[in-house]
C-alpha cells in the first residue's frame, strides 16, 4: 500500500490500494469535473422580453403619413430600453452522473495525485488554537502551486481557521470534496478522518462496481 507523509511529522497515512491505486480513466473524469462545475452555476441570470418591460401599450406614432416606418410599440427590441431577444432565464445546468461513474471519477483523480506523490497528511490535533504561522510553516514546500485541505468534523475548527487565510489554499469539508476540486489542485492534504470519509465515499461496491 502507499502511504502519505503527515506534514510535520515522520509518521504516514497508509492510503487504501484500492482508491488510491486505480488506473485513470481521463473522459470519465472530465464528464464528472464538468458536471459539478455546471451543478454550481446558480442559474439566476435573468432579461425582460418584449412582453415583460414596462410601457409601449400604445403606437408611438400613427400607422401612416409621417414618413417613418410603421411601429407598434417603443418597446420592440430595436428601440432603447426594449425588450432582450433571446434573451437568457433562469434555469438549473444540473448534469445527471451515475454514482457509479462518481466514485470511479473520484478514485481516479485520488490515484492520480498518489502517482505523483502530492497526497499529504495533516495532525489537525496538533493546532488547539488556530495559528496562521503554524499553518503556513507545515506547506511552506508546497506553496509552489494550489493546495486542497480536506477536513472532517467540528472538532477540526482551530486548523480550519489556520488554513483559510492562506493564498493559494483552498479548505473544504470532506463532504465537500468533489473530482473538479482534486484536479485543480497541485497538491492534496487530508487529516485522518477526512482521509477515511473520502477514501469511504470513493471505494467501490463489492459486488455492484468492477
């Protein structure tokens, strides 16, 4: 089994073989990245058609005798302050991903960072109260690029707050964790029970997935 070195500390985290240990499989994983990038679009852009803005009940002008085209109110879409044509409404971007084709999309952006040796672990016991300069000396070797922390629990709040301020960390829940987050960053730490909970989501149905 692989392991993932505890960041300020000679002790490891054994990842599980089976989640960590997966072939990559590149177009399962861009259909899922691009499914949770579109679930948290918000879908609330919104335009007034013709129909929808206010005033224009009247002809501007009468239908004949003025040497101007015909019009039938000033708020078609070629007159200032018209109605949008065509123009966007609220809407969901909600793309449907098996939860098969998840969790084999999440074992192999979680393999792909074991290749790489960019999965980390972290003692969140070790911070009692949050501490920035704590914080910023355990990754200072790996500032270099996006790091993902992935936390579990309340009790986890102090190294919560010691991440968060930091550029380029990101801090999530481990419910949290989606494939899009794992692929976007250059490295990943986990506490324990983050490691488990993720590792518990992405493992494989006996019985149901190959």
């Amino acid at each position: 089994m692989a392991d993932a070195p505890i960041l300020g500390s000679s002790k490891k985290l054994t990842l599980d073989a089976d989640v960590f240990g997966a072939p990559f499989n590149g177009p399962l994983v861009h259909e899922v990245v691009v499914a949770e990038l579109a679930a948290r679009r918000r879908g609330t852009h919104s335009t007034r058609n013709r129909a929808l803005v206010r005033g224009g009940g009247s002809k501007p002008w009468r239908q004949k005798g003025t040497g101007r085209a015909r019009q039938g109110s000033i708020r078609a879409p070629h007159f200032a302050g018209g109605g949008v044509v065509f123009g966007p409404s609220p809407r969901h971007y909600t793309v449907k991903v098996n939860r098969k084709a998840r969790r084999a999309a999440l074992r192999s952006a979680l393999s792909m960072h074991a290749e790489r040796s960019s999965v980390f672990g972290l003692d969140a016991a070790a911070f009692d109260t949050p501490s920035t300069k704590q914080a910023a000396e355990l990754i200072e070797d790996r500032r270099g690029g996006s790091v993902l922390l992935v936390l579990s629990g309340p009790d986890e709040a102090a190294a919560f707050k010691s991440f968060r301020n930091l550029a380029g960390v990101t801090v999530l829940a481990a419910d949290d964790c989606g494939v899009a987050d794992l692929v976007g960053a250059a490295s990943v730490v986990f506490s324990e029970a983050a490691l488990d909970s993720v590792t518990a989501r992405a493992r494989a149905k006996k019985g149901v997935e190959a």
